[in-house]
C-alpha cells in the first residue's frame, strides 16, 4: 500500500455549507427577533354582528347562577341559551371557593348545546 500524506486540504465545500448554515441562521433568527412571520393579511370590511357581545355567566359561593346578571336555574340556563347563535362568546365568572361540580355542571351545558368559544376569567396575583 502507497499511501502518500495530504500535501493540502481543498476547504472550499467547508466553506460552501458554512456559508449556507450561516444564511440559515440569519434568515431564522429575524423571524425569531420578531416573534413572527411577517404576513401581509388582506382587508374585509368587519361586520357587527351579536357574535361580538360576550356573555355573562356569573357563579356564586352560596350556589347561585346568573346569566347576563339575572338568576337562573341550570333548566333556564339551556332555555335562554338556545336561541344564541353557536358562535356567541361566554365569560364565566366563578367564586374561587365553590365547588368544582357547579362549575362542570355549567360547563357542560354550554358543551351539550354547541358552544365552544367559552373563557373564564381570573384575578392576577400581586
């Protein structure tokens, strides 16, 4: 075997894929500074529409339901529900202190009718 030792190293297709890994970066890392993609969205008029009143569903420590601030019933709740349209949006305001199972109760009956756009509000900790 004749082997001979490297008289010179060819770095040029080092360089080609580091050349190519540092565009990488550079192109990654403004998406990354931006926190997003920029995309130029196109324009529609916005319709008002009564899907952009948020509902009011309150629940209280001593067991008491109120939909838009007037008591109701679980059975009244589904009544007064069902002529919103699926896409009304819900806020649930709940005591921290009542039991979970109100609160599942409420929250299944808005799932048993179709309604999925449902948030509940909370208190920041300071």
């Amino acid at each position: 075997m004749d082997e001979k030792p490297f008289d010179s190293m060819n770095v040029i297709p080092f360089v080609d894929i580091m050349l190519v890994l540092l565009t990488i970066v550079l192109t990654t890392s403004s998406f990354i500074a931006t926190g997003r993609i920029p995309v130029h969205l196109p324009l529609a008029s916005k319709s008002i529409t009564d899907s952009d009143k948020v509902v009011t569903l309150e629940l209280t420590v001593s067991g008491g339901l109120y939909f838009e601030g007037r008591p109701v019933t679980l059975t009244e709740l589904q009544s007064a529900l069902s002529p919103l349209r699926r896409e009304s949006a819900f806020l649930i305001r709940a005591d921290r202190d009542i039991s979970l199972q109100r609160f599942i109760d409420v929250a299944d009956v808005l799932k048993q009718m179709g309604f999925s756009r449902v948030a509940v509000q909370t208190k920041d900790r300071t």
